[in-house]
C-alpha cells in the first residue's frame, strides 16, 4: 500500500517537480551502487567454526524437525540454511511444514508468514496438530497479507524486537510476487538467502510445482529440482530441497500416509537409491511411521 501511495503521489507532480525527484533518486542510487563491501577475514579466524562444522557434517545438528526419519535425511535444520518443500495442490507440503513449526516451537520461537491461509485458520490447524491446545507454543505471523519479498527483512527486524526467531517459514513463496517471471523469483531466491545468512536461522519456504513439467510427468516420484517454480535461481540457492505427496511410489493415493522425496542436500550425503520417507497422515498431523500415540 505504501508503494502504491509513493507511485501516485510521484506521478500527480508536475514536470519540474518530477525531474527534481528523479535526480535525488539518481544521487542516492549511485552512492548505493557504488557502496564498497571490502571486509576479510583470515580462515584461522573462524577456525572453531570450521571444525564445529567439521563435526557434525553427516549428522543431525541445528533444529529437529520433530521427525527423526526426515532428520535423518537432511541432518536437521541449521543456520543460515534455506529448505525448499514442493509439491503439486493438496500434496501434504504446507501440512509439512506446519508440522515442523509446531514441533519447533516447543522449544523455540519461530516466525510464520502465512500468506495463503488467514491466521486464524493456519492457527486452527496448528492447535490440532498440538493435541488440540497452543500453551505451550511460541508462534508469531506477520500482520499484512499484502506483502511481496522485501517486505520480509522488516519483517524478520520486527520477530527479532520481540524475541529471536530460531526458524522462519514461508507458506508460501507465490504470493509474493506478481509475474513471477524468472528473474522475479531470482531476486527472491536470493533474498532468502541472504535473510537465512543475515540472521543465522533456517528459512522454510513452501513454493509451487511448474504445472507443465508434471503435466508432462507421469508420476511424482519423477519430479526434480529443475521442475519447481523458478529453478535456475532457487535450485541453486537453496541447501535442502524436498517433495511430497499424498500418493505412494506407485503412484496410488493413500488416506493416512504422505510421502516425501528428498531432492537435494548440502550437509548430509544424499543416497539416490534411498530418497523417500513414508510418514503416517491424519488430517494434517504428520508423524513418523514407528510413532506410537500417548
């Protein structure tokens, strides 16, 4: 709204008074452009960080997602990571995450942009997934709907005024733009990332399958990175990358089971052979096959 505001004030000036405007603009936009960012640092200064690292490549670190078998595969949920979960409409993929948030924030804040679903119904979901109760979660979505990827650094600046947020998710990532032209999802890509760096959080994002691409697949199973919205930026920023599906390998719909392929790893050896986890489903709650109900 503000942008809109700023656009029409800009184009009800008179001619003199826009060519003053555009020349302050082009002032500021190259002392912008020419901001130098010229900082080092030796490797033996961040020698604990590297074998921290060192450590625990292969193995769980970071965040829990609350299910051990999908941990198992990524190596949890780290810093400054950003995790990709895609899949066709009604496929499990926000379900999915919203597991995650509410498994996190037992124990940790975490920051919910929901720009799908209202929050009183991503809310009501949340409470059932929790055994039908939110005392014992920390939770906070952003206010406004009407946002788009810049939006998102205020945003995170606002979370972290009033705690830190351990984990950000993003539900999801087409409503932040219009066109969503190649190069739109390019500078959101990138801005992911930047924000997962910046603030040393995992950032979830929930984005769209090219319904082209599976159009032209015969089953989920043979999705790929290269067949979500926007792949040549986002595939490549991104350090996990998932599907899912509420159908199985053969591809046959299953009423109390979702499925998720693994598509891409950073920190944890990928087994091509052995990428799918099978997670028991009832309405939206989302736990590990060998879990058992207390």
């Amino acid at each position: 709204m503000k942008n809109e505001f700023l656009v029409n004030r800009l184009l009800n000036l008179d001619d003199e008074a826009f060519v003053d405007v555009l020349a302050k603009i082009g002032e500021r936009s190259a002392v912008v452009e020419t901001e130098i960012h010229d900082e080092l640092i030796h490797i033996t200064e961040i020698k604990d960080e590297i074998d921290e690292v060192h450590a625990s490549w292969g193995k769980l670190s970071g965040l829990s997602t609350g299910l051990p078998s999908l941990d198992k595969k990524i190596g949890g949920l780290r810093k400054g990571e950003v995790i990709l979960i895609g899949g066709e409409t009604a496929s499990g993929k926000s379900a999915l995450a919203t597991n995650i948030a509410v498994n996190v924030s037992r124990n940790y804040p975490i920051l919910f942009i929901t720009l799908e679903m209202l929050q009183a119904e991503i809310g009501s979901r949340i409470k059932f997934i929790n055994n039908e109760t939110l005392d014992d979660l920390d939770i906070v979505f952003q206010k406004e709907y009407r946002i788009d990827y810049r939006d998102l650094k205020p945003i995170l600046d606002k979370a972290h005024e009033l705690q830190e947020p351990a984990l950000v998710i993003l539900d999801y990532m087409q409503y932040l733009g219009r066109g969503m032209t190649l190069e739109e999802v390019a500078k959101m890509s990138k801005e992911f990332k930047s924000l997962a760096l910046k603030y040393q959080i995992p950032f979830i994002v929930i984005v769209s399958i090219r319904k082209g691409n599976v159009m032209m697949k015969r089953k989920w199973t043979e999705i790929e990175i290269e067949d979500f919205m926007g792949t040549a930026a986002i595939g490549y920023d991104c350090d996990i990358a998932m599907v899912t599906s509420r159908k199985d390998e053969k591809d046959i719909y299953q009423n109390d089971k979702v499925y998720v392929k693994i598509l891409k790893t950073r920190n944890v050896k990928l087994d091509w052979n052995d990428r799918y986890i099978e997670f028991n489903w009832d309405q939206t709650k989302i736990t590990d096959t060998n879990w058992i109900a207390t």
